[in-house]
C-alpha cells in the first residue's frame, strides 16, 4: 500500500470518527427522550447509534473523498 492510501484512508476515518459525534448524540439524545429510556441504558443507545452512523460514513465516505483529500 502507498504511503498516499494510508494517508488518505487516516484521514477520512478520523474524520468520520470526530464529526459524527454530535449527530450520533443528538439522534442518541431524541430517541432516549421519544421512548422514554432510563439513564443506564442510555450510554448503550449512544454506542449503538454512533456505531450505526460511523459504518454508514465509512462506506459513503471514503470512496467519495478521494479526489478532495
């Protein structure tokens, strides 16, 4: 792999990871609030939204931001 690839595909998924943060917390935020979720399952909501939405980025993503990066 050329060291241009890895520089690349680092940087899309460190941006993916950072940027998705606030959304994945907003959306985690509104769903615990609509299905009225208690406290200690809310960290679980969080990591499943977050892991939902970083795969989709992951995918959408990283072929799309070759010629930007």
């Amino acid at each position: 792999m050329k060291i241009e690839n890895i520089r690349y595909y680092t940087s899309v998924i460190l941006l993916v990871f950072f940027f998705f943060l606030l959304p994945a917390s907003l959306i985690a935020l509104g769903i615990t609030k609509f299905f009225d979720i208690n406290e200690k399952f809310r960290h679980i909501v969080f990591l499943a939204t977050y892991t939902i939405i970083v795969f989709w980025g992951l995918r959408f993503y990283i072929p799309r931001m070759r010629g930007v990066i």
